[in-house]
C-alpha cells in the first residue's frame, strides 16, 4: 500500500477530553495541542503497533466518530 496514510486528528475522535487522551499515543508522540493531527503512513503505523505491543509507547486509541456527528 504505498502511498497509504492515517490522519488522527482529535477533533475526529470519540474519546477526546475524556481521561483516555491522557495516555494517547498521539499525545505521547507529539506532546502537541489536542487541534492538531498526527498523519502516518501504513508502514509507519505497523511500527507503532509494534512498540505498542511490547509496551515502548502507549497502544493508539483513536475511534473515528461517526461522519456528521460533532465533538461535545
């Protein structure tokens, strides 16, 4: 999948401000503001899956909301 990318962005997650963004690897990675997007492509992402799965970084908990549904 060459070309391949995931944007997170946490304007498009269910569990923004809730207690999991305090343990979320976007926030781990990029100590940034929570307006901010993280893109990676696929072979990046199987990276993080990897540190993740031996516990290096926190597993990515992003959970897209459903199309038209805001945050709050």
């Amino acid at each position: 999948m060459t070309g391949s990318t995931i944007a997170i962005s946490c304007d498009d997650c269910r569990l923004q401000d809730t207690d999991t963004c305090d343990d979320c690897l976007v926030t781990f990675v990029l100590g940034r503001g929570p307006d901010d997007a993280l893109v990676i492509d696929a072979a990046e992402a199987r990276e993080v899956r990897r540190l993740a799965d031996k516990g290096l970084v926190p597993a990515l908990r992003f959970s897209s909301r459903p199309p038209g549904r805001a945050a709050g």
